[in-house]
C-alpha cells in the first residue's frame, strides 16, 4: 500500500522548485520530431498583434496544437518530397533569414535628433501654400447660371439657392466644398476661384461637369505641419531608410555574380518544369 505523505513532507514537495526549463525542453514529439518551448517562442513572435494580446495559456495550447499538426503534414509530404517542396523550402527558408536581419535593422531605436533631421529635410523648406473655402453652385445649363447670378446680385442667399438648384453632391450642403488647395480642383474652376477676393462671387464657368457659379468664402495660407503631427510617418521613413541602408551594406560586401542567360521570361509560369 502506498505510504500517504506527512504534513511536512508534503510542504516539502509543493514548496520544491520546478525543474529548471530551457528552450530545449521538449513539449511533444511527432515521430522522431520533437517539439520545444523554443519552438513555442519563436512561433509566438512573428505572430500578428491580434494574437499577441491572448492570455498565455490559450497562446500555449494553440500554438503547440498548430505545430503538431504542422509537424504530421510536414511528414506526410516528405514521405514524397518533389522538387517543388524542396525548392519552395528553401525559398521560405531563405526569406524567414532575410527578414530576421531587416527585423534587426528596423528595431533600431530612432533618435530625436534623426527625427528633426528627416523634419527639416521634409519640410525645412516648404513655403506656406494658399488654400480656398469655397461654394458653388452646379447647374446644366450657362442660361441657368446666368440667372442664378442675377438672382444673387439681388440679394438672395446663396446657400438657398445651392440647396434648391445645384446638381452638385455639395448642393443638400448649401454648395460648401470645404478647404482645398491648388491642384485639387479642375483647372477652370480652381482658375476662376483664384481670382475672386474672399466673399466675392464668380462665374458662370464651364467644366466638364456642367456650369459653376461660385462663391470664395475664405483663403488661408497653408504652413508646413508641426514636427508632432508628423512624427509618426518621420518615424517610418528613418526606419525605412536605416532598413535600406542595411541591404545596401550587406549586398555591397557580397560576393554576387549574376549569369548571362538567354532566357524566355514567361518560363517562369511553367511549372511543369518542377515535376
């Protein structure tokens, strides 16, 4: 019969420390494939952010359940390995490596003053760019227009008339297109609202969408955004161009030697040249 433990031993066994455990402990095998934590660590970190905020546990129980299985059908396609799957490992293996060391060189802490630097080389020299607040009013015909002016000279309220007669998307908004700078209008009516002083009125001009009565509201001038505004995009473009140099470096100090082959490029669907 089984001895029962003591009060003390027992406090013994559970106050023990666990067996110390490394990236080489064993999980699970699969054949003569075995499955370790490090297995477990290295899948958890390239997976997307989604699945990184999961409780650890269902992390563990779903990641090793994953590479279980993707042990088993690795096997069952070695068991016939083609020259397709041989090639298609390598070129897998051959990006996971290449992206470990662009994964390197992008977690490269940028500096503040790497930031100001890509700020001022943005936009150190950018001039302050007018921008317009305008209303128009879109209607088929230059008659049309014509008597939408007359009505205006008048005295009638402009926003009035948009709602009742513009076939414009801006017309149920009293024909306010809002802010925009040079460029984003089609060239007669940016060339028309160009011309007006703010609160003056313009037209008819023809585009190819129709006849435009227009109205300037406001200009301002635009000025190049605050470094914190932009700081994110900086980021990424200091990043980018650490990564590149990066390749750039290292493909410099290779040993590479391309071969001249007269070659039809459309091969490159015939994948029965892998069979």
């Amino acid at each position: 019969m089984t001895r029962l433990l003591t009060g003390a031993a027992l406090a013994l066994v559970l106050t023990a420390p666990a067996m110390a455990q490394d990236a080489d402990t064993v999980l699970a095998t699969v054949g003569e494939t075995e499955i370790t934590l490090g297995h477990l660590i290295a899948m958890r970190e390239r997976l997307p952010q989604q699945y990184q905020q999961l409780p650890d546990q269902a992390l563990y129980d779903g990641m090793l359940e994953q590479l279980i299985q993707q042990q088993v059908l690795a096997d069952a396609a070695r068991a016939d390995l083609s020259r397709a799957n041989e090639i298609g490992l390598e070129n897998e293996a051959r990006a996971f490596l290449a992206g470990r060391v662009i994964d390197a060189a992008a977690a490269v802490t940028n500096t503040d003053a790497e930031i100001q630097a890509a700020y001022d080389a943005e936009y150190g020299a950018t001039e302050p760019e007018p921008e317009f607040n305008a209303s128009h009013i879109l209607v088929e015909t230059e008659a049309e227009a014509q008597a939408l002016v007359a009505e205006l000279e008048g005295g009638a309220d402009f926003a009035d008339l948009a709602r009742e007669h513009s076939t414009g998307p801006s017309g149920p908004n009293g024909g306010e297109l809002g802010w925009f700078g040079l460029g984003m209008m089609v060239p007669e009516f940016e060339g028309a609202v160009v011309d007006l002083a703010p609160g003056e009125l313009g037209g008819p001009v023809q585009t190819s969408f129709g006849w435009h009565v227009i109205k300037l509201n406001e200009t301002r001038q635009k000025a190049a955004p605050p470094l914190e505004e932009v700081r994110a995009e900086l980021e990424q473009a200091v990043t980018t161009q650490k990564v590149d140099a990066a390749i750039a470096e290292i493909t410099e100090s290779a040993a590479i030697e391309r071969m001249e082959v007269e070659l039809d490029p459309a091969l490159i669907r015939d994948t029965g040249l892998l069979e």
